[in-house]
C-alpha cells in the first residue's frame, strides 16, 4: 500500500457518501476500478435494492469502453458474496479477470464476516484490507451500529451564537422565524434532513416555532416526523398535523394522556398523525423506550431538532452518536435565549467529542463530532 493506493480509497469512501439516505439499512459503498494507474470505472450504491457499488463501477467501466479484465478495485466494504436483492459481487469480479481488490473493512454482518474476502482469494484474486479502514469505520458508524444493536443512529443539530444562544427571544413562528445561522448553512442542514429516516422535536418547539420538519428541496422520500409529547399538548391547528395526511408524523405521548383526551386524539387520527405510547420517567417520555421503538417505524438515522431541553435529554441520558452544530458570528446577549449549558448544568462529569470536521459556509462554522470512538 502506498500514497496512490490510498487515493484511490479516499475517492472510493467519497463515492459512497453521495448514497447516504437512499441505501439504508445498507451500508454506503463506494468503488473505483484502477487500470495502469488511471480509474477506468465509479459506482456507489445508489439506492436500497439497487446495484451495488462494485456493479456499478463494472458496469460505467463496461459503458465508458474500458476493459475491466486485469484492473484493481478499491472498496470501502467487503463485496457481498450472498444472494440477496442482487447477485453475489464477489461472483462478477471473478468473471471480469480482476486482479487485486483493496477492501477498506470488513463487513460485520452475520451473511458476510470475511466470507466474500475469502472467495475472492480462492479464486485466485489478491485481496488487501484495512485501507483507510478508519475512515471507512466513521462512514459506516451508524450500519456498525445497526448491526450490532438495531437500533437508530442519533445525530443532535442546532444553530447557536457565539454565546450559546439557540434562538431570538422575539424570533416568530413558521416562515416569520428570525434564524440565527446563514442561509447556506440551513440549505447544509435540508441536506442533513434528506439523508435521515426521521426528525424529532420535542412539543415546546412545535408550540414557539410550528415548524414543518421537511427536506427542501423536496423529494420521493419523505423523513418521519416524531414529536415527544407527553401530556398532549400540541397544536390543533399546527402545521406538523395540518400536513400529516402527505407527510408522515408520529405522536409520543403518555398512555394517560391518550385517555384524558380522546377526542384531541381522534381529531390527530383523522389528520393522519399517529401515535406510540411511551413509558414516562420524571415527567418525561422514557427516551430510551422510545429509540427501541423506531427500528419498528425502519428509522436507520434520526435527526433531533428540538430545543435545548430535548437535546440536553438525550446528552444527558448518553443516546446521542453524533453532534452537527452551526455557530454563527453573533453574540445575542439579552436578546437571546435558550443554551445546551444551561440544561446540562446538572450533568455530572464531562462529554468527550471525537473525529472533529470543521467546515465553514461563509462566516458559520459547522462543527461535527461523534461522541463515541468507533472500534
């Protein structure tokens, strides 16, 4: 392995984030067919049930007129050597005369765990792994965890000013909200909502924001919308129940709360909201009930959005995998409100961030963390 060979990995594992949102519960893979030192042939996993990267590396190598026969692959996961809702990659390698395959990891799961790696040496093919491999393992940490728990991956957003501040005290409702990050940095945080299976805000947001949760621009795939609500105090009239019949929505409540008010709750039904009873601790829905439940909704990436009571929850209770935040050059003072700090003051002991990756949209820097080093 040398500098050019990890190149080409590099260029493999940004292939495969390009299908991060439209692959799950499948892993993002990325591959590149190299040939007398030049890439001959792309292809990431593109959607659930689709091609898989290896294939679709073969096939733009085919279209572009290259022969794929004596090239090398780099690939960010061990190629599949099961039947599954397409055929074995390992077999179309073999056919095609590859020569040399770099695997960046090795596949956990139960249908592979080093089967594909060791067909491709039966066959002759050299095989090298851990190339990149934690850079691989980052990419993959929500598949590493799927695997190993089954449950979702939790990522905490917000946008906050140099201060802490998360909001304007006067900031408006709906399309009047007054934003404190810049319009590049929210068009980064509909690209965040495009890649998850659900977004999650706690009532108290719904009730000071009336948000609609949705990715713009808009796509086939539509995120779960999920509000923790434990005495049923949302809206009637809010814009999360007024489109729940065109974009799903998921009420947690109190199972008391349903009782008290079964009207509220029909009139929900009727609209199309939906609702999952949670066990309550300390006047709160028992979060980590509620995360056990969703792979039940298939939530493979949850978004949380709520103020800084919902996210300070979940710090607090140790069910947050990954931090994004947006700082904005602002200091607002009095005119702010709201601060993570503030409903963390209680937290006993600290929080260590890991794999930091800073990126800057004009005077905002966003600031992604994960909380937990992946093995």
């Amino acid at each position: 392995m040398n500098i050019t060979d990890e190149k080409f990995m590099l260029t493999a594992l940004r292939l495969a984030e390009k299908g991060i949102g439209s692959v799950e519960p499948n892993p993002p893979v990325g591959a590149v067919l190299v040939k007398s030192g030049k890439v001959i042939g792309r292809g990431y996993h593109k959607k659930f049930g689709g091609p898989h990267a290896e294939i679709n590396a073969l096939d733009d190598c085919i279209k572009k007129g290259n022969d794929p026969k004596g090239s090398i692959l780099y690939v960010t996961l061990e190629p599949c050597c099961h039947l599954g809702k397409t055929p074995p990659c390992v077999d179309r390698l073999i056919q095609n005369k590859i020569v040399k395959v770099f695997v960046a990891m090795l596949d956990p799961s139960e249908h592979a765990l080093g089967r594909g790696v060791k067909k491709l040496k039966e066959a002759g093919i050299e095989v090298v792994t851990g190339l990149c491999e934690q850079q691989a393992r980052i990419l993959n940490a929500p598949f590493l965890k799927f695997v190993k728990t089954g449950c979702c991956w939790v990522i905490l957003k917000w946008a906050q000013s140099i201060d802490g501040k998360l909001a304007f005290a006067d900031q408006g409702k709906g399309e009047d909200k007054k934003w404190i990050s810049n319009e590049k940095s929210r068009k980064d945080a509909h690209k965040l909502r495009r890649r998850v299976d659900a977004i999650l805000v706690g009532v108290n947001t719904v009730i000071a924001d009336d948000p609609l949760l949705t990715a713009r621009p808009g796509r086939a795939k539509k995120p779960l919308r999920i509000i923790l609500d434990t005495d049923l105090k949302t809206p009637s009239d809010c814009r999360l129940l007024d489109t729940a019949d065109k974009i799903p929505l998921l009420i947690v409540t109190d199972e008391k709360a349903i009782t008290k008010n079964p009207e509220k709750v029909r009139q929900f039904e009727k609209k199309g909201a939906r609702f999952l009873t949670a066990p309550v601790v300390q006047g709160k829905c028992d979060l980590e009930f509620v995360i056990g439940q969703l792979k039940n909704y298939g939530i493979y990436r949850l978004l949380v959005e709520g103020g800084p009571t919902v996210i300070a929850s979940f710090l607090s209770a140790g069910l947050a995998d990954e931090v994004i935040v947006y700082i904005a050059p602002k200091i607002l003072a009095g005119r702010g409100i709201a601060s993570i700090g503030e409903c963390l003051k209680n937290k006993a002991g600290k929080i260590d961030l890991h794999y930091v990756d800073i990126k800057g949209f004009d005077d905002d820097v966003r600031i992604k963390v994960l909380l937990n080093k992946v093995d």
